[in-house]
C-alpha cells in the first residue's frame, strides 16, 4: 500500500469558484470554494491547511467531514460516487510566511504600506482555498478577490478582470491549469504596458517606491522574450496578458504563475543609468526563465513533482536561448560557463548527490527536490548536451508537437524523448537515461599507453565516494578525427598517438566548447602539449582547461600546488570568463592560508602579481565604449587588488569614496560594492556602520542594498558584528528573504565567525519559524558547509546537525554538508604545506623575474 496516496485518485476536479476575502487590518482570511468534479470514491480527500474549515456541502446538503493535519485532508463522506458539487467555508489567518497568501512590507516616504501576493508552489494554495493541491489535478477557476481596499489600488491575477461588484473583483475564467500556479495580488501599484506584435499585453508592476524608469528593462525584455518563445516554440502565447509583478518580499527567485508571474525585486526592477552589465545579465535570464516557463511547466505540466526537473532543466536552457537571440553582444553563454556550469560539476562530484530524476512521494520531501545546482543548473547542462545532438530545427519541430500532444495537460518526460526523437531520429532517451537517472558525472582519463591513445571514463567525486561502476554515454566532442562521437563503452583505444598527432597537428583535446557534463583528466604529456598552445585556446576553452584542473585538485587527482604556477598564463587576459576562473582558483587557494600569518601575505602578493597589471589596464571607473568584457572584467580584477593590499588600490578606492560620499548609491554600480568594502575594512568608524545601515533601510535599489549588506559584514570590529547580528531578527532592517546573504557575510568574516555561529545555533528554532517553510531554507546549511575549513568547526557542525538528520527535507543536505567539509578539511591537511610551498615560490620567483 502506498503511504502517500494521491488524492486526485478520490476526486478530479473540473471548474472552481473561488472567493477570497482578506482583511489586511485583522490579518484574515475567509472564503468559500466551489469545486465541481467527478468524486471516484465515496470518501474523498481534498487538500487543505490549516484552514478552519466551518462547513462542506455536497450538492448543497451538509456532509460529514474531518480535518487531518498530519495529511493536509479534509476527509469528506458522499456516500456515492459520480459528478458532485463540493462547497466549503472556512477562514484563515494570514501569515508572514511568504507562502500562500501573504502581505509584503514596504516604505514611500516613510509611511508604511503593504503588497498582498500569492507563492503557491509547491503546495501552498490549500493554505489559500481548499483544492487538489496536485499538478496533475488541472481544472479551470474564476476566482473573486475581495479586501480592506483602498483608493487607488491596483487588483491583479493570472486572468484580466471582468467585472466590479460590492467590491469584489471578478476575473475571467483561466484556461485549464494546476493550482500550484493561480496567483492574485493588490495593492498601491505603479505600472507600465506595451504589447507583443501578437497582441498579448505586456505589464510590468512594483510598488511606487521605485523610480518609474526602474520599470522600463524588464518590460522591454519581457516583451521581446514572448515574441521569441512564440516564434521558436511555434506555438502562440496562450493568455491575453502577460504581467510581471515585483515583490518586496520574495522567498524564492522568481515565480511563473500563469500570466502573473512575481518576481523578487532584485530580479525585475532597476535602475537603467546606473546597474552593471552583470546584474542586467542576470535579470533579463529571469525574466526569460520564466517566460519559458508559460510554455514549458504552464500550458503542459509535469505530471508529479518527480518530473520537477523537466519544468526547470527545460526553462533554465531556455533562458540563455532566449537572451542569446534577444542581446547577441552579450555572449550570455559565457554567464552559462562561470555560474551554470561550474556550479553543477561542483555538486555534483559529491557522492550521496541527488540524480535530475528523483521519485517523490513525501510532500515533505518536495521542496527538497529544488537542489538548484542539480535540477536546474545540470539539468540544463544536459539539455544543452541534448540540443547540441539535435540540432535547433530538430528540438523546435520536436517542442511543437509536444505542446500540441499535450497541451493544457500533463505530460513526462519520456513524452518529451519521445516527441524529440520523432523528430530527430535519435533514441534520445536511452543517451539521457544514464544522465537522469543515475546522480554524478565521468572523469575522462586521456593517456598514452604503450604509444596508444586510451580513454577511460570513471566516476569523479570530490571527497570519499562509493564506486559502484556507474557509466556514461558521452558526447565526446574531441578534436581528433579519430574520436567518436558517444563513448558507451569504459575504456576505448583510438590509435597510436604520434600519428594521430601529426596528422591533426594541435593538442589532442576532449569535449570542446565545453558543454557535455564531464571533466578531463590529460596525462602529462598531453597536458604539457596543450599548455603549450594554450594562447591558441578560446576563452571558453580556456575557462575549461583551468576549471577542470581545479576540480581535479578538489578531488585530490593532481595537487593544488601544481596549478599555482600555471596561472601566470592566464593573468593578463582580457576574457572576462577566463579572469573569472583565474581569481576562482586564486580564492580556492585562500582555504590554504591562516589569517594574518606569513603564508597569507604571500597568497596577497601573488594575487597582487597577477592583477597588477590589469588594475592598470582598466582602471576603477568605467569608459565610454568599452567591451563588455572590459566591464564585467573590472570588479573582478578590482576584488582580488583589494584583497592583495595593494597600497594605490586602497588609496585610489578610498578617494572615490570621499568624493562619492554624498551620493553613495551614485557610485558607479559595477565597482560599488568595492568601494563600500574597502571603506568599512581600512576606514571603518562605527559612524559609517550606521550611515550603511541607514541607507540601506531606506534604500528600494536591490543592488545598492546587496553592496550595502556585504560591505557592512565584513566589519572587523567585534562590536559592530554584535551589532549587525541584532539586526538579524529585525524585518524593519534585514527582511527574512535577505537574511541568508547577511548571515553567509558575517559568517564569511573571520572576526564574525563565531558570533554567527553561535547566533544560527542558538536561534535555530526561531530561523525555522521564520523560514522554515520556505523551500530555500536548506541552503542555510549549505552557505555553513560552504565556509567551514577546520577539524573544531567540523565537530561543531556534527554535534548541532547529526540530530536533525531525521527532519524531512533535511537529511540529505546534513549529509552532503558533512561530506563537504570533511572533504576540505582532509585536502588543507593533506596539502596545505605543498601549496603555501608553491606560492612562496611563485612569489619569489616573480621578484627574481622583476629584478
Ligand atoms: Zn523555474
């Protein structure tokens, strides 16, 4: 018997009435749902929580019913079967706990106000209204919003409205759609439209503590990315609006409720004069993710939340489709590289590692599904390995008979192979089985073995792991003709390496261009041969070259100190991706160093070395009609100057400081956060703590605020610490969705350590009060495992998390973390002499050179 039955198995829902009253002033809720559907047992389940349920009729007569907290359940007795109409009236409070209905706080000119949104994924709308709270349950709605309303206020959902009546607004009926995507909102709005060449109205609303223009980027991109997806999924947007609406108080991302879809404001509104090329980046891949989401996840579901994945590996490919085709110049794969990429080969190299495909039953369990790096990040990568078998022809003839097969209904993924391989030919499922289905990726061993060039494929890990003989199919992707295009097979011969390499005349290399979801491990003749040429690379190579090695060392296959001198060659490059990757590399070898001491003040004066001479390349402000590269290049090269000491840096940011002090949030945004470092760590009076403070209390500009919270927790001064952390539990100044980046700040400042760990430890039970019900919350743990570095924090962490290992949604990631930090704490001991060896010598060496 299955423990966790699925209640669209009692009762298939087919239209909803929903009405909706909330008062904002008693902070209630009371409402009264309508469900008609075809009841297949006498008994039947609906989900609800806690709601305070004061009566359900069936086909207008009282029934018997119970409420199961433990299950979500109104239990109802029809004693019958067959097409029912249910109604039932409860009420409800409402809660701050960004999920279900809930207000977001907010200031203009220092009057208090208020936003009520809806977060209903993954199953809070039965903390809305009563429902089959399942994706697979679609039924279609006309839901009515009444509230404490004011003038002036603006009342949104996933349909337009049709009507006013006694204050209550009607909205049109949806099309058929899951409940995890309904969604409603009001309150004092500003807005902007336009409209698609289609005739599908564009908004985009916030509240009226944003300038107006902050308004104009997003809407510009989310017109432009309806009109590509209608083009490219052939298959025309399905609703008559598309609104975008801004939140000031957001648990997650974003969020693709069907036609009102609701964003965190750092992902949707922003300054267009003064934000950096990188913060646009990430916005517009947002705005397009979601959008990708109206087609993929909206018109056709997942049929149960195992598929997850497909909704968000799908949409997370698409974003970079989508801002690829909209922004050329951008190069938006690049971003792919650096932050997609890298963080899925970093996860996922730990054994105990989700796979893409999880089956689900627990709905506690669900939102542990939302491992980011794996469910979107890989998945997306093996998307991207997908697309690149195909071809795009292939993959766009494909979607549209996939949304034409299964449109406002649900689907699996085997519905997608199959509606892929029909039009490609290919038996996608069978090469995309062994990456879903099992977690981890290879290692491709290339050596020369008695004059033979071998490939041998193995399961990497960082830190301990079980090899249980996993094996891959591989898009190769080599540059040798030689090299086949899939290794299926363990180990594989391709032919006396002298002639192959004569004949090619170039480094033998694999998985070129970097997208198959595999890692390189060169012998050292064929790494010497490559280094060799390295200038000849492209910076995506490049990237790869430098990130393979560093995860090698991770997984403690080549040693750290090896790397140190080759990242000389890559100093002065003036790829954005590749100066990423250097100064990554240069950060891992901090875990290397202890604070303040000999070893550390080397690290600073080889990072000094490597940027010197690029600090003066670009300078600290921005030029006209510089590459996008230069820009996005600037901050990089200006954190690790600053982190090397370099006396003119320090000197050169403070006067900007001086001279910008008046305006700080005028300070160009690329360097900004660089700026207010600096100042705080080298110039830092309790004063200029305040004044931050202040500012970013006052600030609405999300990117102000992130520069304010990680300058000010990088404060050495143990009293201001204490005084930062007592902000923590006060949403007037750190509101609970942003807490995490201020938590991973100070615990991230050697002087605040402690202070941040004993406060997470000691008000644990408060942090899951107030988050706990988010699906982010696990992260938490994961921002500890990712700054831990010693044997005592080790133990600390066990003591307080082994005994919440039995929490659901929580084990998985207790284990994982554990893993992680053992991991690092082996490699320090077992490397850390090897390493501060090579970069004394580096160090030494460069002086030597200098003379
Ligand atoms: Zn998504």
């Amino acid at each position: 018997m299955a423990e966790f039955t699925h209640f669209y198995e009692t009762f298939q829902p087919e239209h909803y009435n929903v009405y909706i009253d909330v008062n904002r002033e008693t902070k209630l809720i009371s409402g009264q749902t309508t469900i008609k559907g075809d009841a297949k047992k006498a008994t039947i389940s609906i989900h609800q929580k806690d709601l305070d349920v004061a009566s359900v009729l069936a086909d207008d007569k009282d029934v018997p019913f119970t409420l199961e907290k433990a299950t979500d359940e109104i239990r109802i007795d029809l004693g019958k079967t067959g097409d029912t109409t249910l109604t039932i009236t409860y009420t409800a409070p409402l809660t701050d706990s960004m999920m279900g209905i809930y207000p977001s706080y907010y200031e203009v000119d220092g009057v208090k106000k208020q936003i009520i949104g809806t977060q209903f994924e993954t199953n809070f709308a039965r903390q809305a209204f009563p429902c089959v709270d399942e994706p697979e349950a679609k039924a279609t709605f006309d839901l009515a919003i009444k509230y404490d309303e004011k003038a002036g206020e603006t009342t949104l959902s996933n349909m337009p409205e049709i009507k006013v009546e006694n204050g209550v607004h009607y909205f049109d009926t949806t099309v058929r759609m899951s409940t995890y995507l309904i969604a409603f909102a009001f309150g004092d709005l500003q807005s902007k439209m336009t409209e698609t060449k289609s005739g599908v109205k564009i908004g985009v609303f916030a509240t009226k503590a944003h300038q107006a223009k902050e308004l104009d980027f997003a809407l510009d991109i989310a017109k432009r990315s309806i009109e590509f997806y209608e083009d490219f999924y052939q298959t025309p947007y399905p609703l008559p609006h598309s609104w975008q609406l801004a939140l000031p108080d957001f648990s997650a991302g974003a969020m693709e409720n069907w036609g009102l879809v609701t964003y965190r404001e750092a992902y949707l509104v922003l300054d267009p004069d003064n934000t950096s090329l990188e913060m646009k980046q990430l916005v517009a891949t947002v705005i397009a993710h979601e959008l990708a989401h109206q087609w993929f996840g909206d018109l056709v579901t997942m049929k149960w939340w195992d598929d997850l994945w497909l909704n968000e590996s799908f949409a997370n490919m698409m974003e970079y489709v989508a801002i690829d085709a909209l922004q050329p110049d951008w190069h938006i794969w690049e971003m792919f590289q650096t932050s997609e990429a890298a963080a899925a080969l970093q996860r996922d190299a730990t054994d105990g590692v989700q796979s893409v495909h999880v089956n689900v039953e627990n709905p506690a369990e669900i939102d542990a599904l939302f491992d980011g790096a794996i469910v979107y990040a890989k998945g997306a990568r093996l998307l991207v390995m997908v697309r690149a078998l195909l071809g795009d022809d292939a993959l766009r003839e494909g979607l549209k008979n996939y949304f034409a097969a299964h449109h406002y209904g649900n689907a699996t993924g085997a519905d997608l192979w199959s509606a892929l391989g029909a039009a490609s030919h290919l038996d996608v499922g069978a090469i995309m089985n062994s990456w879903l289905e099992q977690p981890g990726y290879p290692v491709v061993s290339a050596s020369v073995v008695n004059g033979q060039l071998t490939l041998k494929q193995q399961q990497f890990f960082v830190g301990e792991g079980e090899e249980v003989g996993r094996q891959w199919q591989i898009p190769l992707n080599g540059n040798y003709d030689a090299v086949p295009a899939l290794m299926t097979d363990k180990e594989i011969q391709l032919g006396d390496y002298a002639e192959l390499r004569a004949a090619s005349g170039k480094p033998f290399r694999l998985n070129v261009g970097n997208n198959s979801h595999f890692i390189v491990k060169y012998d050292q003749t064929l790494l010497d041969d490559i280094l060799a040429h390295v200038a000849d690379l492209d910076p995506i190579d490049q990237l790869q070259l430098l990130q393979d090695l560093r995860l090698l060392a991770e997984g403690r296959q080549i040693s750290f100190s090896a790397i140190v001198p080759l990242l000389e060659k890559f100093a002065d490059s003036e790829s954005n991706v590749v100066t990423t990757l250097l100064y990554r590399v240069t950060n891992d070898l901090k875990k290397f160093v202890t604070p303040d001491s000999a070893a550390e003040m080397n690290l600073q004066a080889f990072t000094d070395r490597l940027s010197v001479s690029q600090i003066a390349r670009l300078g600290l402000k921005p030029t006209a009609g510089e590459s996008n590269d230069d820009q996005l290049t600037r901050p990089v090269v200006l954190g690790a100057s600053l982190y090397a000491k370099n006396p003119e840096t320090i000197a050169a940011v403070h006067e900007l400081f001086v001279a910008n002090h008046d305006n700080l949030v005028n300070l160009s945004a690329d360097i900004r956060v660089y700026v207010l470092l600096n100042e705080v760590k080298n110039y830092g009076t309790p004063e200029l703590i305040d004044e931050l403070l202040n500012e970013y209390r006052q600030s609405s500009d999300a990117s102000y605020k992130q520069s304010i919270c990680a300058a000010v927790t990088a404060t050495p001064d143990p009293k201001l610490i204490a005084k930062i952390i007592g902000e923590f539990e006060n949403a007037e100044t750190v509101k609970p969705q942003d807490l995490r980046a201020w938590f991973r700040g100070v615990l991230n400042n050697n002087h605040g350590q402690q202070a941040a760990w004993d406060w997470i430890r000691n008000d644990w039970q408060w942090l899951e009060d107030t988050v706990g019900g988010d699906m982010e919350f696990t992260t938490f743990i994961t921002v500890i495992a990712g700054i831990f570095r010693t044997p005592e924090r080790l133990a600390e962490f066990k003591a307080f998390f082994e005994p919440k290992l039995n929490t659901p949604g929580l084990t998985r990631e207790i284990k994982m973390d554990t893993k992680v930090i053992e991991t690092r704490v082996n490699l320090i001991e077992a490397e850390k002499t090897a390493v501060n060896g090579a970069i004394a010598l580096a160090v030494e060496k460069g002086i030597i050179d200098f003379k």
